[in-house]
C-alpha cells in the first residue's frame, strides 16, 4: 500500500484536499469516485500533512504537481495519445494494459489523470465510449466527436481503425486551425504594432512638439494642425475610448454568444472580401473531412451528418447541415439536400452525387477535404504575401504624415528666417 495525495471537487465545485492510502493512483481515483467527488490530482508520497508544512520544498513541489495537472491537456498530446492507442491495440495488447502504457507515456499529468479515470470506469463495467464520455463531463480533454466514433469502432468491432481514422481527423483539423493561425500572425503583428505606435505619437510625441509649435506664434500648416487636434482628442479622451471600447467588445461577445448572432457572424465570415473565401475552403474541408472519417469509421450518413455539424466550426453552416440532415431523414437524397442549402461549392455537390452512385462516398469526400487542404495552404500563402505590401504602404503613409505634420512648420520657419 502506498499513501496518495489527492485533491478533488465534490458536487457543488468546492475544492477539498486529503489523503489516502491505496495500491495505485487508479485505486485512489475509485475511492474518491465512490465518495461522490471528482478527482483533480493524486500525487504518490509518503509525506503525511502534519511534515507537509515542515517540508516548504515538498510542500511547493506538490502544489506545483497540482498545478500541473490541473492545467488542461493539449490537443497535440490528446492526438498522440490516440494514435498511440490505436497501435497499440492493433498489436493485441488488451485494452486497460494498453490505455495504461498510454497514460504513462504521456507528458502531460492532466491526461495522464484523464486516462486514469477513463481504466477507473472501464474496470466498473463500462465501454470505453461511456468512459470517454464520463471524462468530457467532468472537463476532460475529449470531444463529442472523439465519443461518437469510439462508440462506433466498439458498435462495429473496428475500434483500432475508428481509432487511427479519429487520429487523422484531429491532425487535419490542427493542420488547418494552424494554416489560419499563420495567415493571421503576421497582419495582427504589424497591425498592434501601428496602433501602438500611434498611441505613443499622441501621447507623448506630438505633446512635445505641441509647446514648441506655441511658441512659434505661427499659422501652422493643415496637416500639423489635425495632428495635434487628435493628439489632444487622445490625450483627453482616452479614458472614454478605452471604456467605449471595452463596452464595443462585451456587446459583441454579448451578441455573438447567442445563437442568431453567432450564426450572423459566421455568415458575415463568410463573405468577407478577402478572408471569406479561405474561410469558406476551411469549413467545407472540415465538412468533407468529418464526413468522411465518420462513414470511414462505420457511421450511417444520419449519424455522420449529426457528429459533424459539431466539428465545422461556423454556425451558419452548421444550421445548414442540420437542414441537410432533416432533408436526408425525410428521403431526399444527399446530393439533393447538400445543392439545397447553397452552403457549399458545386465541386463538393458533384462529387456527393457520384459517391452516392458508385457507393465510394467516404473515399470521395476524403479526396475533397485533401483537395481543399491543399488550396488552404496555398491561399494562405497568397494571402501573407498579398498582405505584407498592403500593409507596409499603409505604415510608409502613416510615417510620412507624422513626418509631414512634425517637420512642416519647421522648415515654414526656416523659410521665414531666410526671407
């Protein structure tokens, strides 16, 4: 028997710490389960709590030990995690042997104490798609989707292949959430940058040169006299503008949180004149790529279309998927349905009509999504590289106006001098 440090939340979310005395942490987890609480960490030590407070260092590494499982898994790791699985049970390695190899395996101690939980369940009787679930309940790192397709690989008898097909779908969803963030970085960089730079101009620089232009006692030229009008704008109103701000992004958060607005927006993503065809190659990818995984995986097309209305990450389309879905139930035909909603490209209802025919619709869809990938990479690419002389243009316009204001008078009085 060993002694285990646990902390752990009872049903109205208190924090509660303890210790226990058990064979394993998994051993631990059960107890604590049995008490109706929800374990946070267990950490192995023979320290009792009377020493704890004698020992500062094991005291400050077992709350850092705490700290870190506490803090949530990443999608990476949960990703290796299930290919790890997968192989491993394509090997004949039984099941809690091999969801053990996988925690220990693991660099991250939430997903280790997840994958502890998920054997605590599987060893009280239920499948691994109910544990997986149990775990998403109490804020593990696993997704609705992630359920629906253990539960069909363990409906079906082919949980290692729903497994691998589950791996590939969240490699593609992290390859292309990475794409959008690449397009991003660099706009959003210059971007704070300009308007940084723009704040310290108002603040501090063009306060300065203010004095200077006053005693002058001059006609100062238009572009200089705008200048110090919206540093003295910026000056006296920036506590409004900050509190405006603010206000601005509450009522957005606000409106976006509700279902017609979330959906307006992601329309309004959509058709953006840049971006919103990049975003719409995104979601369609998405679409394409789930819908495949999940037929791939054994999912009849009710079920898939149902999985991956959660997956495409846009509102707007996730409501014409449900139509689709509706559509479907009543005993039109997919290609139908799809062509209905004007959601998606012509290439995409085409193709879901000759998959339907020929009975390769997962194959077809899954030619789709790498297809659209593909363009993604590609267009992001062009967009970076569309962006970046936009964007310095713009900065070259911004400093000669600053330039223009600052020096403007100065060489008017140079002028004056010489005269």
């Amino acid at each position: 028997m060993q002694r285990f440090s646990w902390t752990a939340r009872d049903a109205k979310g208190a924090t509660l710490q303890g210790q226990l005395e058990a064979a394993d942490a998994g051993a631990t987890a059960a107890q604590l389960i049995a008490r109706g609480l929800v374990p946070v960490s267990i950490i192995a030590g023979s320290a009792n709590l009377a020493s704890a407070g004698a020992d500062p260092l094991g005291a400050l590494r077992r709350a850092w030990q705490q700290r870190a499982a506490s803090r949530k898994a990443s999608p990476e790791s949960v990703t290796l995690a299930i290919r790890e699985l997968a192989a491993l049970l394509k090997a004949g390695i039984p099941m809690l042997r091999a969801l053990r190899l996988v925690a220990d395996a693991s660099d991250s101690a939430s997903l280790r104490l997840s994958f502890e939980r998920v054997i605590t369940d599987l060893d009280a009787g239920h499948t691994l798609a109910a544990a997986m679930e149990r775990e998403a309940g109490r804020g593990g790192p696993f997704k609705d989707f992630d359920v629906a397709m253990v539960r069909t690989g363990e409906d079906t008898g082919r949980l290692e292949a729903a497994l691998l097909e589950l791996h590939h779908h969240r490699e593609f969803m992290h390859a292309t959430r990475e794409q959008v963030k690449a397009a991003l970085r660099y706009p959003m960089f210059v971007i704070g940058t300009c308007i940084a730079a723009m704040l310290v101009v108002n603040l501090f620089v063009m306060p300065a040169f203010a004095k200077v232009f006053a005693n002058l006692r001059a006609d100062l030229p238009l572009l200089t006299r705008v200048l110090l009008g919206s540093s003295k704008a910026v000056q006296q109103g920036w506590p409004f503008m900050l509190v405006g701000a603010a206000a601005l992004f509450f009522a957005w958060r606000q409106w976006v949180a509700k279902p017609q607005g979330r959906q307006a927006w992601d329309k309004l993503l959509l058709r953006l004149p840049i971006a919103g065809p990049i975003v719409r190659r995104i979601v369609t990818a998405r679409f394409a790529g789930s819908m495949s995984s999940t037929l791939g995986a054994g999912l009849t097309v009710m079920q898939a279309l149902q999985v991956t209305s959660v997956t495409v990450g846009n509102a707007h389309v996730n409501a014409a998927i449900e139509r689709i879905r509706h559509s479907v139930e009543r005993g039109e035909p997919l290609s139908r349905a799809v062509h209905a909603t004007h959601a998606f490209p012509p290439m995409v209802v085409q193709m879901v009509a000759i998959g339907e025919e020929s009975g390769t619709l997962d194959e077809l869809l899954g030619e789709i999504a790498r297809h659209l990938h593909a363009e993604v990479e590609m267009a992001v690419r062009r967009l970076s590289g569309s962006i970046e002389p936009i964007l310095i243009v713009l900065l070259g316009i911004g400093v000669a106006v600053m330039a223009l204001g600052v020096f403007l008078p100065m060489w008017e009085l140079g002028r004056a001098s010489v005269k």
